[in-house]
C-alpha cells in the first residue's frame, strides 16, 4: 500500500520584532503552495530565545497575518514550551558522541583567530561570512570537561563536524521543489564546521529546534527564504544522524529593500505594522510585494 503522508507546511517567524514585507511574501507563499498541494499550513513560533521574543510581537505577528489573509490553526506550536524535546535529540547526538562542550567565550574565539591570521593562516568562514569555531575543543579529555562544568564554566554544545560526516555518510543531499519540478542538490554541511547544537542558556539552537519541530510537526514540504539554503545542509545532516524523513525544500527570493540589502525588523518603513498604520490596505502590500 502506499502511504501517502498529508501535506503540511509551516511558516516559522521569531517575534523579536514586528514582521516586514519579507515575511509578508513568506507566508503567502506558503500559504499559495499549501493551496495548491491541497496541504495545511500551520504557524510556528520560534522563540527559544526567551529575553528577546516577546508575547506582544507573537500577539502583533498572528493580527498581521491575519489582517493580510493567512490564518492558522491554534494552538500554534511555541518552541519555548517544548525544551524537553530538544533535549531528548540533544541527549542522542550526546550519546553518539557528536557533541562537545565548547567553553571559549567570543573574546576567545577572536583571539585564536587573529593569532592564526597573524601568522598568516587564511581562517575558514562559513557560507554567512561568520569565521568557523576553533576546533580544539574536540580533544578535551572528558574528565577536564566535566571539572569545568562543575566549576560553573558557561558552555555551549557543538556538533563535531568531521565525526557527524563519518557517522551520517558524506552521501547529503535534499530536494527543492518548485511548481511540479523537483532538483536534487548536493548537501555540504562541512562548510559550516562546528556549528552550535545547544546554546549556552538552553538545551537547544536554531538548528536543532528547527529539525526536531519540521519532523515532529510532520512537515513535508519547508518554505522559506533563500537566506537559509546553504543552512539546509546543516539540517539534512542532523536529519540523518536523527533518523528523521527530510521534507522537501522551496527557498523562495528573498524581499530586498530599495538598498538591495536583506530587510530588517529594525527598520520601521517595512514592518507590515508601520505600512497599516499609513492605511494601506492588505491588497496594497500584495502590490508591493514579487508576483508569486
Ligand atoms: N525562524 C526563522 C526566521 O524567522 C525561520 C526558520 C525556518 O523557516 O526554518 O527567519
């Protein structure tokens, strides 16, 4: 028999801000392609970063939506109030040994770059720009980690990057969809080196969360912005190493100011909020906004 899963999507904002133009085109994207696949899209609130997320911009997002036509189911799924699950796929890549403490503060981590670079070492960085984590850490004898956590040493958790390769397999790969095409793209997940699993406060980090939720909230088809493809190489490996189905990929265009640059919650001029106020209407901000 065939098992044909039901078709769902999700929109995933973090409300550490008013959403923009940007999100604006996400989300009706999203809800365009769920139309046609005759699928559900339901919202996500990303807020594992509890002092910068706040009740009132997840307050201000769902009458944003709402007020541009994409409503969702309640209740909607909030990261905040699922840390237990992340800690379950945390305590698995644990016991797999994938997983590090990582201690260097950032002063640290600038420093053994700039020293490397001063001795003329080209530092890596990964596909944002930012320069890789140090890998030293690696080797620190589990006894010494342990001292240090008792010591009250804040950490983080970092993947292993070269022993997540061996463990999944270099054979990454994702496909990304677009009308009735599909095409297989080669996933490349060392770029990003050691990337964090857990930050320093919580027993999670984007990336975590992120593949924990599309596979428990049996997401199968992730639309998104095209500023988080290279990310996705980050999110089949965890899918691997986690046993977790991969959804199928659109990472759409992404909403550039007249700038050209990427737009920001910071500036007021785009946020869906400011452009109400001016009393445009919802089909106004669809004339704004890229033909889908
Ligand atoms: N929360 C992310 C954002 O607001 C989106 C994550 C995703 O779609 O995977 O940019």
């Amino acid at each position: 028999m065939v098992n044909i899963k039901p078709v769902r999507l999700r929109f995933a904002p973090s409300p550490n801000g008013y959403l923009h133009l940007g999100h604006a085109y996400s989300a009706l994207v999203n809800k365009h392609i769920a139309r046609i696949l005759k699928g559900e899209l339901v919202l996500r609130m990303e807020n594992i970063d509890t002092t910068r997320c706040k009740t009132h911009y997840e307050n201000a997002i769902v009458e944003d939506l709402s007020w541009l036509g994409v409503d969702f189911r309640k209740p909607f799924r909030r990261q905040s109030e699922h840390f237990s699950d992340y800690q379950k796929a945390l305590d698995e890549l644990e016991k797999l040994g994938l997983v590090y403490p990582a201690f260097l503060t950032r002063g640290e981590v600038k420093e053994i770059i700039a020293e490397a670079e001063r001795k003329g070492k080209n530092w890596p960085r990964d596909p944002d720009g930012t320069p890789l984590y140090p890998t030293d850490e690696r080797s620190l004898s589990k006894s010494k980690a342990r001292e240090m956590i008792a010591e009250g040493v804040p950490y983080s958790w970092r993947l292993n990057m070269d022993l997540a390769l061996r463990f999944s397999g270099n054979d990454l790969y994702w496909y990304e969809f677009h009308g009735n095409q599909t095409k297989k793209v080669i996933a490349h997940p060392e770029l990003w080196g050691d990337v964090i699993i857990a930050r320093k406060d919580m027993p999670t980090s984007y990336h975590l969360s992120v593949v924990v939720d599309d596979a428990l909230q049996h997401i199968t088809h992730v639309v998104r912005g095209n500023d988080l493809f290279q990310a996705t190489s980050v999110h089949r490996l965890l899918q691997t190493i986690l046993g977790y189905e991969p959804p199928l990929y659109y990472h759409h265009p992404l909403v550039l100011g007249h700038d050209g640059h990427k737009l920001s919650k910071s500036n007021k001029d785009t946020s869906l909020r400011s452009l109400r106020e001016k009393g445009l209407t919802a089909n106004d901000i669809f004339a704004l906004l890229p033909k889908i």
